[in-house]
C-alpha cells in the first residue's frame, strides 16, 4: 500500500497524513508534485482520472482516491482508535459535521484559492482553467461566514463533532489551516474556533 502524496499547504493529503498519524499507522509516501503538474500527467491520472491527491494505492493496483474514502477504508482496516465513530448517533454525527465544515467552510476557501489567490493565476491559463475574481471575494467572505457559524456551533464542547476528537476535527482543521495559508485567518472574535484550533494543532498528528 502506498499514498501519492502532496507536501504543504496541500490540505487534502494532509488529513490523510494527520489521520495516519493518529492511528499510530505507517504508509509509504510517494510526492506528487502540484507545482510541476505531476498531478496531470498519465500516469498520475491513470490513478486518478481528475488528476488530484491523495491517491491511496493497494497492493493489488486498486487505486482510491477522495479522502474521506482513504480514511474510511483506513479505518475499516484498523478500527482503533475510532475516528469515524462507533455507535450509530457517532457515526451520524461525526459525517454530518466532515460535510458541514466542508460545505459551508471549505469549497468556499476553494473558490477563493482558484479565482481570486495571486498563486494560482499563472497555474490557471496553464491548465485552461477560468478565473472569476468577484467570485473570490464573494468566496472569501462565506468562508468567513462559514467559521463564525462554526464558532457559534461548537460552544460548549471540545470538538467539532462532540466530546471527542474525529475525522472532523481533521477535515477543518486543513482547512482552517489552508485558508490561514491563503490569507483567510480565524475572526478574532471567534474565541471558540480558536480555542479548538489551539486544542487539535496541539496534538502531535497536526504537524503532519
Ligand atoms: N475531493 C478530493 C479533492 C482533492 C483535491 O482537490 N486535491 C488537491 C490537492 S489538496 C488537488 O489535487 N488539486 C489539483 C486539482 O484539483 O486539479 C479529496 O477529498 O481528496
């Protein structure tokens, strides 16, 4: 088994690295590079036909990717410790908020990244892709929108989906940290997020 991989700030590797991690796990790493396009070559898309990572490969060629998928067959494979949940409320629970944080927090820091972030405009004519810059900025403001909704969310408990840390905690935490990369930093007032930012990257895992 192997993981095509992506170094930093790349955030969906990154949760697959930080959920190994706290599974106390071992994958071979294998680095794609995004900066010189790896991830659009043939072999890589012969992985993955939409050309991303993480890409986690078995030992019999079976190749699959999204992680969330990753980490659910990851966590399939060993159970312990659980960071999808173990009774049904858990397992309800903990899904519910990986889509909440990435549908109301991180395809917003997506938008923002691809149409209105200085870094991918030249990444963008290369690959033909459209940029539509009001879009961005409207993006970077439900982004911000998104984690002061989580702020009000998570009041009163530790994590985000519960008393216990979870594949949530990971998926916003990459996202949280990729849009402080980006240039879109946690409300100061949002006292809460903040504190459970300092709580997770607190954990070894978070410098995966
Ligand atoms: N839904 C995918 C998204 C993967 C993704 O967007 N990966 C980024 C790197 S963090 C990538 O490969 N971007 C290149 C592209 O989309 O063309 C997942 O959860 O794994």
């Amino acid at each position: 088994m192997k993981l095509y991989d992506a170094a930093m700030p790349a955030p969906n590797p990154r949760r697959v690295r930080i959920f190994l991690a706290e599974k106390g796990l071992s994958v071979p790493l294998v680095p794609v590079s995004l900066a010189a396009g790896e991830h659009k070559q043939d072999e890589h898309r012969a992985r993955n036909s939409l050309g991303q990572v993480p890409v986690l490969e078995l030992d019999d060629g079976t190749a699959i990717s999204e992680t969330i998928s990753i980490c659910r067959y990851l966590e399939a494979l060993q159970p312990q410790p659980p960071l999808f949940g173990t009774t049904p409320k858990e397992i309800g629970l903990i899904d519910m908020w990986i889509r909440r944080v990435e549908q109301q927090i991180g395809a917003h820091v997506g938008h923002v990244w691809i149409n209105a972030h200085p870094y991918t405009e030249r990444y963008a004519k290369t690959h033909g892709i459209q940029r539509y810059a009001d879009f961005g900025d409207y993006s970077r403001g439900r982004a911000l929108g998104g984690m002061t909704w989580l702020d009000r969310e998570i009041a009163g408990r530790d994590y985000i989906a519960g008393d216990s840390y979870s594949m949530a905690d990971i998926a916003a935490l990459s996202i949280v940290d990729f849009a402080a990369f980006i240039g879109i930093e946690m409300p100061e007032d949002c006292a809460g997020l903040r504190a459970w930012h300092a709580r997770v990257s607190a954990r070894p895992s978070a410098q995966a």
